[in-house]
C-alpha cells in the first residue's frame, strides 16, 4: 500500500471518530501552548530586560568597594569605606581607556517644598555622570565643575519629584528652592523622564547634585559609594577593567596576590548575569509545561491501542487481501503523528493567542520562531513514539485470529 493510500485511511480513521481525537489531542494543544508562551515571555523578558540596561550604556563600568575579611567574617561591602577622592582623582588622570567618571554618594529621605513632600533619592555625582548614565536635561541646565567645586547647593530633578511637590509633571519649577535633610537645594534643571524599568522602579524619582555637596552637607561622610565609568568602546571594557584594578591596588597599595577591596562590573557582565538568570527561570517553566506534553503522548498511545482493539476485524481483512504487516504499523504511525502534529498545530495557534493576551496585559512577550519549530519536531516525535507500540500490536495480528475477532 502506498503512502498515498496510508494517509487517505488514516485521515479517514481520524475523522470518523472527531471528538475522541480531538480529546486525545487536547494534552498536546495545551502542552504546546504552554511551553510556547512560556518561552514567549522569557524572551520577551530577556529582551526587555537588555533593551533597558542598554539604555545605561553598554561600555559602563561600576566600582565598588568589596568585603574585606576580619577575624574570618567578611564585611558587609556597602559598609566599606575603600573609594576615596584620590582614587577617583588618580582613576580620572590616569585611566587612558576610561571617557568619563562619576564619583556616587547617595542618600534617601523627604524633600519638602511648601506644605508638599515626597520620599525621593538623592545622588551625589560629577558633571560627567549626565554623559555616563545617558541622562538629558529637558528644562534648564545640569550643575558644572564650579559647582563641585563650591559645594553649591543646586540640583536637577527628575519628573516624578516634579509632580510630587509642584502638581504637575510640567510645571516651571526652575528657581525653587526645595529642601532635603533640612538642607536647601536650588532647581536648575529638570530631567527627561525615563519612566519604570523592568525592575518597577521609577527612574524619574530621583534629585542629582554635586557628590561634594551629598557629602558634605547631607552624608557627613569622606568616602564614596562607589564610581560610576565608561570606557571608550565596549570591545575595550576588559582592558579598561585591568587598568582601573592596577590603579586601585596601587593606590591601596594591595601586595602582589592580596584580594581586593574593591570589586568592578561591567554592564556587559550585568546583561550576562541578568539573561542568564531568566534562561534559568525560562527552563524551569518550560520543563514544567513539556510535562503536559509526556502525559498527552501516554493519552495518543492510549487512543490508538483503543483503536487497534476496534478495528481488530478490519486488520485482519487488509492483512488477508495481501496487506503486509508493515502497512499495518504504517497506518497506525501516519495516524498517530497526524493526531500529535493537529494537536500541536491548534497548541501554536493558541500559543499565539495567550502571548497576545499577556503582551496586551503588560508582560513583555516574543515568539521565537524556533520555539515554534521545536514544538512541531516535539509533536512529531510524540507521535512516533506513543504510535510505536499501537503500530506493532496492530501489525503482529493474526489475520485468522482477526477476522474471527467480535
């Protein structure tokens, strides 16, 4: 018999008994469903979650300070105070590969404008950190090296603050005098709103002012929280981190196999670590929806036994007409693959559908398409698989024995 003829009886087996298949089938559509958006979303994530870090540049370097070891328990590194003004002054003056640095010191708290406050973070930094973290000034102008200089108390701000403690994220707010701590700051300038990031944190409440003033006037503190570089290309981020670690130890003067008290992060080891934990995430998901797809293999190979059962007399009477054994196993794999690649072809579509609904919901989503791929190539090996046993018990019948069959 050939192909031809196998696939004719077997679309015709399958139609005659529709919601059995369908039925059988229904573990395959949700399986394939499942593990399609659940890949849809990891990627859509992985990518979002690039598309954000990008936006901070990809040739961005942080420095901070590392836990050192004291009577054999390692410090809390935020408590550290390693990152001095010398280090940032010799990181400044002798990094050949770094384009711009920003020494950070942070501190979070209420500013209050009239009878108006808000909780908000404010950031100590140099001129430089506008160029380094991609920040554009909308109204008015940045602070400068004078203003450093002078520990002048002025300050940009970004639009949620603006909302918070003028009522509106558009109101003129340049020439006010807003207070932190206590201590007053003059807005000069207020930032292009970059919104949430992935993380749900709002970008835009934040006040940035010279580091000398955060750390005079509010910190009280002569240390830094760490440094904040970009290199000159991200290809040359490696290098730039060898550089910056020979400065440091030097100015730490760190014997030759001493550990650092430091520790320095690329954006691009960020993005790494970041896709790497939602692969991880990803994989866990997916491993739990192919689970779907296991059980509903078992449920085809236990439809096509059924029907190996019903149709026993009709075996037996291809089988005495001149119909080989191996056509019989034939007609039982063609309709056990048909059955799984149906059910995987209705499993994209639905797929397809719920990645819709979660995009329209907020979640970031995107099909690959070899997720699409592999679910068919899944489907097809589900069929052969959970068929096998069906297909060699139809074709190990007696054709005597089958056609006596009631």
């Amino acid at each position: 018999m050939n192909l031809k003829n196998l696939l004719k009886v077997a679309i015709t087996a399958i139609m005659s008994n529709k919601w059995r298949t369908f039925l059988s089938t229904l573990g395959i559509i949700i399986g394939v469903a499942a593990v399609i958006t659940m890949m849809a979303i990891g990627q859509g994530s992985k990518d979002s979650i690039r598309a954000d870090l990008q936006k901070w540049g990809t040739n961005l370097l942080t420095v901070r300070p590392g836990g050192e070891m004291r009577g054999g328990v390692r410090l809390d590194p935020s408590a550290m105070q390693t990152l001095k003004q010398a280090d940032y002054e010799a990181i400044r003056d002798g990094a050949s590969l770094i384009t711009h640095i920003s020494p950070e010191v942070t501190s979070s708290g209420q500013v209050i404008y009239g009878a108006k406050n808000t909780n908000s973070t404010i950031y100590g930094e140099s001129p430089d950190y506008m160029t380094i973290k991609l920040w554009d000034v909308e109204d008015g102008q940045c602070f400068t090296e004078e203003d450093v200089r002078k520990n002048a108390k002025v300050c940009v701000v970004g639009k949620t603050v603006v909302q918070e403690l003028f009522g509106d994220k558009n109101a003129n707010c340049i020439g006010k005098v807003v207070r932190f701590k206590s201590i007053p700051f003059r807005i000069i300038g207020v930032l292009k709103g970059k919104g949430y990031n992935n993380w749900g944190m709002d970008q835009d409440n934040v006040i940035i002012a010279p580091y000398t003033t955060v750390m005079k006037r509010l910190a009280a503190q002569t240390h830094f929280n760490s440094f904040n570089l970009s290199v000159m290309t991200e290809d040359l981020s490696n290098d730039a981190i060898e550089q910056v670690s020979k400065i440091l130890r030097i100015n730490h003067k760190i014997k030759e196999g001493g550990e650092d008290d430091f520790n320095i992060r690329s954006q691009q080891e960020m993005m790494e670590t970041m896709s790497s934990t939602m692969q991880t995430l990803q994989t866990v998901l997916v491993v739990a929806a192919a689970f779907s797809l296991l059980v509903a293999g078992i449920g085809i190979m236990n439809i096509m036994l059924v029907s190996v059962t019903e149709r026993t007399r009709e075996i037996g009477l291809r089988m005495s007409v001149g119909a080989r054994g191996r056509d019989i196993s034939r007609q039982f794999l063609i309709e056990s693959v048909m059955i799984s690649l149906s059910g995987g072809l209705l499993g994209v579509g639905l797929g397809y559908m719920f990645t819709w609904i979660a995009k329209s919901i907020g979640f970031p989503a995107t099909v690959p398409l070899w997720s699409v791929l592999v679910s068919f190539g899944v489907c097809a090996c589900i069929g052969l698989v959970f068929g096998i046993i069906p297909a060699r018990k139809a074709a190990r019948l007696d054709p005597i024995e089958a056609l006596r069959y009631e």
